[in-house]
C-alpha cells in the first residue's frame, strides 16, 4: 500500500490517499464509466473517466516499481 498526495482538480486542495489498486481494478472503473455513458450520465461517466486515467498512472508506477 502505498501512500499520496493527490490535489483536487475541483477545489485545488490536497488529500492524501492511501492506494492498493491493480490493472484489474482500473479495467473495472473505465467499464463503469462507459456503462454510465451509454445510460446518459455524461458527467459522471467524465469525472469517473478522469479519476481512472489518472489512478492508473499511480498503478501503472507501483507495478513497475514492484511495489503490488
């Protein structure tokens, strides 16, 4: 598990997170994403889409630095 600091791109301020997340679980988050698009929920399919991106650099690091 890894700890971060992650800033809002809403509000500007920092949050620190603590993330244990694989492939697998980024997979899930863009299918839920495009289930909620093609049901209309535009906004929300774009905040989930953004906050998957964005989670999968931080998995995409972890599992090259061996960390999962």
């Amino acid at each position: 598990m890894r700890r971060i600091r992650i800033k809002c791109h809403y509000c500007g301020e920092y949050g620190s997170f603590e993330v244990n997340l694989t492939m697998t679980d980024m997979n899930s988050l863009n299918a839920i994403a495009g289930v909620l698009a093609a049901d209309g929920h535009f906004e929300m399919a774009d905040i989930l889409h953004h906050i998957q991106s964005e989670t999968t650099k931080i998995v995409k690091y972890q599992e090259y630095k061996g960390e999962i």
